[in-house]
C-alpha cells in the first residue's frame, strides 16, 4: 500500500469515528461510540500490518516522544494545580467541584506512579 492511500484510510478512519460519536452524543446511546472505538483500532490495526513503506523514521519517533512527554506534563501540572485550587478553596466552592478536585488529585498521584513504575521497567528494558 502506497503512503498516500495509507493517510486517506488513516483520515477516513478519523472520520468516521468522529461522526460515530457524534451520532452516539446525539441519540445518547455510548454503546455506538463504544463499537466505534473498538472498530476504529481494528481498523488501524489491520491498516498499519497491511502497510508495507515507512511511515516511521527516528526523527518522528523523537517528536512523538517530547510531543506526548510535554503534553503529559502539562496536563499533570494543570490538573494539579486545579485540585490545589479546589482543595485550598473548598469552603468557598460548591461541594461538586470539591469532589471533583479530590478526585483530580487521585489521578494526578496514579499517574505519577505508573509514570515512574514504566520509566523503571523501560530503563532496566532497554
């Protein structure tokens, strides 16, 4: 399979999840989206084995990793920094956004962990 026809499956794919959900949003019913998920990494999956160029090369492999690196962090800092705001405020907020401060704090600490818990396995991996 030519890079070309292998981009257009790739965006049609995208696409075609995209409406998917969009359709489960709009009837509220997630088991669409769900099914979509599911076929949309099959998809690809039978895509990516079907394709025969490069479509990877180290360069783009360096980017990805500081692209998900940077995004990871941010993500983590912003969400921290949200459930200090929730925690130091909690009087002040309504007990909703408390909970879901709480709740952010929760998945910053787990995140953290399974951070350090896959940068100790890849390490002694690789």
């Amino acid at each position: 399979m030519k890079l070309s026809r292998f981009r257009i499956y790739r965006a049609l794919i995208a696409g075609g999840l995209a409406v998917a959900i969009a359709v489960a949003i709009a009837t509220e019913m997630p088991v669409i989206a769900l099914g979509a998920v599911v076929a949309a990494i099959a998809l690809a999956i039978i895509l990516e084995r079907h394709n025969k160029e490069i479509v990877r090369d180290e360069r783009i492999v360096q980017i990805n990793g500081k692209a998900a690196t940077w995004a990871f962090n941010s993500v983590i800092i912003l969400a921290a920094l949200a459930a200090l705001g929730a925690a130091l405020f909690r009087n002040q907020l309504p007990e909703n956004i408390v909970f879901l401060g709480n709740i952010m704090g929760y998945f910053v600490c787990v995140a953290i962990i399974l951070h350090l818990c896959f940068y100790a396995y890849f390490s002694r991996k690789l």
